[in-house]
C-alpha cells in the first residue's frame, strides 16, 4: 500500500515544544523522548485529532522516542469496542506506529493504590456529601469555596469507607474520593477536586470489576507517569488542569515526572470538531454514519477519497502554537489536491450526459484512441479508450447560443474531444421545452492528436463512447454546514447545509468498471473522486473527493 507511505518532502517544522523538547535534551533533563496520543474511545476521531496524533507521533519519530497510543477509558458510560476499533484504524490509515497499545484501565489497579496512598498522607478523604451539595460547597470565581463537613474525617474512616466503595456496598453518588488541597484556591480545579466515584457500571476492558472509577484528572496524569512519559501534550483548555496534574505526580509516590504542554486546538471552519456534536449528526440521522463522506472524522475523510498524505502535510502546513484560530477549509483541501493531482489516475466521466452522434463515422466501428492515465507520472502509462458513433458529452459542454468567450460546442463550431478526434456540430434536436436532446456532428479524422494548420481549435471537452461506456453513480458532496463556524451557532444543527449531497446517474469510461474500492482518479475537467467503499463492477459508486479548483471561494 502507497497510502502508508511518510510524506518524505515535508520538512519538519519546528514549534515551540520541540524548542522545549530541544532545551530538555540539551540539559541533560532527557536522553530519550516518550510521548502519547490519549483518546477517549467515546466517538470517532476528526480531523482535530490529526494534529494531535501528527504532533505527538511526529515528535516521536523525530526525537527516535516513543509514542503510546492510550485510550482514556475511566468512562464506560460512552465507550465502546467500535470506537476502539476505529481510532486503532485511523491511527494507522495516518501512517502511524505506536510502541505500546495501553488503556487507563490497565492501571485501575495501580490508580487505586495511589489514591490509598493519598488517603493515608492525609491528602485525600472520602466525601459523603451529594454532588450537589459538593457543588454548592465549591463557591464561584468570585467567591472561595466552603469545606466539606467530611473533609476531615478520620484518615481511618476514609481508609475503611474507600474500601467498602470498591467492595460494591454503596449505591452510585453516594460517596466519592477528593484530594484535600484548598476550598479557596482560585483555580476551581484545585478545590477538592473528586478523584474517584462511584459508578455500577460495565465496562469494555474490566468488565464488572470495578465499581469505583478513577476521574480523567487523576487517571491521565498518573497513567503518563507510569509509562514514562517525558512530555504530555493537549489542547490548551487542559492548561487550568495543569496545576492538579503536577500536583497529584507530586504527592503520590510517582514512578516519574511528566510534564504538561498545552497548545491550540484545531478548528476548521464550515466544520465540527467535537465528538459529541459528530456523534448528534450520526444519532439524528443528519448524515449516514460516522464515516459519511461529508464528515470531517478521520474514516469520513478516508471514505470521500482524502489521502493520508494530504493530511499529514496539512497539520505540518498549519503548525503548533498557542494561538486558537479557524483555520481555512480551503488549507486543507489544497493540501488534498496538491497530491492528488500527483498520484490520481485520470479518467472520463459524464455527469449529465447528452447524446452527440458522429454522422461520419461508421455505426458498428470502435476505434481505440489512447490518453494518458496521469501526465504528472510518466511511468502510469497510458489507457486505451473507445471511439463509437454515438458518445456522450456534459450537457453544459454545449451551448446553443454561445456565451463570451465560450470555447466548448456549439452550433457550426469545432471542439476536441479530450485524447481524441476535433467534433463539429452541424445540427442538434430538443423537446417541446426547448431542452436539447442530441447533437449531430462529424469529425475531422485528420486530428487525432495533432492539431490541424489551417485553423484554429481553442476548447477541449471529455466524452465518453454511448455503446462502450458504464453506468455509474456519482456522489456530488457540498460543506455540511453553511456558516464558517457552526459551533458558535445557538444550534450548529441549523446551520445544516440542506443541500450537501446531489446524486448523479452519469456515463464512465468503461475501464473504470474494474475500480477497487477506495481507488482514487481525476475525472478530467469535473473533479477528484474516489470509488466508494460499498462500489462494485455491478453497481458503481464514487465519492466526489474535491472539486479541481476552489469553486467556494469563487462563489463568496
Ligand atoms: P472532543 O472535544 O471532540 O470530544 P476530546 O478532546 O474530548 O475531543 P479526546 O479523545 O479526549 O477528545 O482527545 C484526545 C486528544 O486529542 C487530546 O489530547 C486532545 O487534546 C486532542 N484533541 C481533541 N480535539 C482536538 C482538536 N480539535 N485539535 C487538536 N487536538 C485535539
Ligand atoms: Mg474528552
């Protein structure tokens, strides 16, 4: 597969974390660099988490360090084997290796000890207010918060009370675990945060194990101490939790010191990039699935023809930083399409076609013609194509009263026919409607492939052999969502693109009945399209990847 391969061009840019990571090595603080990509498996990953797992994975592969690919998985109300399933997927479609496939719930054991560890420094109780009433006890950004009568149970009690949680005694909410730090503390974060609740629940790994389940702030920074990791990489509005990360790796007896790093996160605009909007889309029925081409998950971009390689130079072009920004879909579609036009195979395709009969060309003759499958890669070779009597054009190849500056067909006008003969048109039918309905033409046998000398013949059209051709349905995708940042919408639902999806029933050359799925062309002069997953020789089906220029910007 080519679609693995490292995009080996793009030189690595640096960020102010590999600076970070370059002062560490120079110190001495370092030798070897560990880093992970901690998902929670409760949703597909987007093109968000791209520039995650190309930052963490990237610095992996330049500092010759590591990279874990850790599921947060303390929450088994959402998460699920399939979700698993398809981050592993993704993970690797990018082009990624992990060194170690680990979850939070390989530590449940290890995190229970080190909340043991807490309770008995006196660093941690067991609460026995309601989750209300902790609420209630935690004050505001203006106000300190109040201590909870519990806060100074004996260090016995709590002992006993968390063991008896973690036997299945108490119902859900009935008690839960701080950290005893400061009620008054201006960060929230650090006003007793819970680090342990109670939750009768299954679980993907643990089964029904446990019934007590660590908080996200204590399993994910003593789970990066554990493996070792050097630098702990998220989205900035993880910095507000950084002051308890170190503060948990600081108080329990921590196999190591990771060290958090916070940077901005990816927002794309005309799209969504938070799971649990993505997963209202797929619940709602807004679109077909989690991989709907119109999606910007990672398997949705996968499925509409994306390359992992278009992606990759992308999260390089954008880089690390600080600042949050909406970044420009066009960014990442010109990273698309600079590739592709590299690597896709060209092809005909005629979206809505209309009958052009050759009237000097005899009935049952097929010429064969032939054109070449990617001009930007000599070594693809080239493609034999039918020429019948009868082919078809795109009805907007053909005007009856020509525009300004229309070079296509027309009445008494002369166009070539891509990689094949120059047409003239002598006459065309249309119905009642006006509607044109065939165009009647000869053709110049002097011109396959070279121009004729006494005149000249500007436009170029593709076309497709009306007895040779298949049949296949062609997927025109628009943006999902009609404003530039549907995530700052009252409701992003309404901002719905109602027309995201237009169907064609169009004309092919015949060779692309042998397309594999997920097989990637150029449909010359329409687009770039990828056969879709469920595509067969019998029933063809293709996804429109991207169009060839930016026709949005033009219509804004
Ligand atoms: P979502 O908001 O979509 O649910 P999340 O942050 O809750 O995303 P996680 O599964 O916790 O999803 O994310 C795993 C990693 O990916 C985290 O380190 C997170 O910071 C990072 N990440 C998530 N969204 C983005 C984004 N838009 N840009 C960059 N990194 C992201
Ligand atoms: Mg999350």
């Amino acid at each position: 597969m080519t679609d693995n391969k490292h995009p080996e061009n793009t030189a690595p840019t640096t960020n102010f974390i590999r600076n970070i990571i370059d002062d560490d090595i120079a110190t001495g603080k370092h030798s070897g660099i560990i880093t992970r990509f901690p998902p929670e498996p409760n949703g597909y990953l987007h093109i968000g988490h791209a520039k995650s797992i190309c930052l963490n994975f990237g610095i992996a592969e330049h500092y010759q360090g590591h990279c874990n690919l850790r599921f947060d998985d303390t929450n088994p109300e959402k998460e699920s084997e399939e979700y698993m399933h398809s981050i592993r997927e993704d993970v690797e479609w990018l082009g990624f290796e992990w060194s170690k496939l680990q979850h939070a719930s390989d530590y449940f054991e290890q995190l229970y000890h080190f909340a043991i560890e807490l309770i008995k420094s006196d660093k941690a109780y067991v609460e026995g207010l309601s989750a209300d009433e902790i609420r209630e006890y935690r004050g505001t950004l203006k106000e300190a918060g109040k201590n909870s009568p519990y806060r100074d149970r004996p260090t016995e009690e709590s002992l006993d009370l968390f063991t008896r949680m973690k036997a299945g005694e108490f119902t859900d909410g009935e008690y839960c675990v701080r950290a005893k730090i400061d009620m008054a503390a201006p960060n929230i974060n650090m006003r007793d945060p819970v680090i342990y609740r109670i939750k009768h629940m299954h679980h993907i790994r643990t089964g029904d194990e446990w019934c007590i389940y660590p908080m996200y702030d204590f399993a994910h920074c003593l789970s990066d101490a554990i493996e070792g990791i050097t630098h702990s990489l998220c989205t900035l509005e993880f910095a507000d939790h950084r002051p308890l990360y170190d503060w948990v790796v600081e108080n329990v007896n921590s196999p190591s010191t990771p060290r958090q790093y916070e940077f901005s996160r990816l927002n794309l605009s005309y799209t969504i990039t938070s799971k649990r909007k993505l997963n209202q889309l797929v619940s709602d029925k807004h679109v077909e699935s989690w991989d709907d081409p119109r999606m910007t998950t990672l398997s949705g971009l996968r499925r509409r023809g994306y390359t992992p390689n278009a992606i990759r130079t992308f999260c390089e072009r954008i880089g690390i930083s600080k600042n949050d920004s909406v970044i420009d879909m066009s960014t990442l579609e010109d990273c698309l399409r600079d590739d592709l036009n590299q690597t896709a195979l060209r092809r005909m395709a005629v979206l809505d076609p209309i009958k052009v009969v050759i009237d000097n060309f005899p009935a049952d003759d097929i010429l064969e013609v032939a054109a070449a499958n990617n001009p930007n890669d000599e070594s693809t070779g080239k493609r034999k194509i039918p020429f019948t009597r009868e082919i078809y054009i795109d009805a907007n190849d053909f005007m009856v009263e020509p525009a300004r500056k229309y070079f296509r067909l027309a009445p008494d006008r002369e166009v070539r026919l891509r990689g094949s003969y120059i047409i003239k048109c002598h006459n065309y039918l249309s119905d009642d409607n006006g509607k044109v309905t065939e165009i009647h033409c000869t053709y110049d046998p002097e011109t396959l492939g070279k121009m004729p000398t006494d005149r000249k013949v500007k436009g170029v059209i593709h076309w497709v052999s009306a007895s040779e051709c298949v049949d296949a349905e062609i997927r025109l995708y628009e943006r999902l969502f009609n404003v530039e940042n549907p995530a700052t919408e009252a409701n992003f639902l309404d901002a719905i693109n109602p027309d995201s999806l237009d169907i064609k029933q169009a004309k092919v050359e015949p060779i692309l009945a042998e397309a594999q799925a997920n097989e990637r062309f150029q449909f010359e002069r329409v687009g770039y399209f990828c056969a879709d997953k469920t595509s067969t020789k019998d029933k063809l089906v293709f996804n429109r990847t991207v169009t060839l220029r930016d026709n949005w910007a033009k219509k804004k």
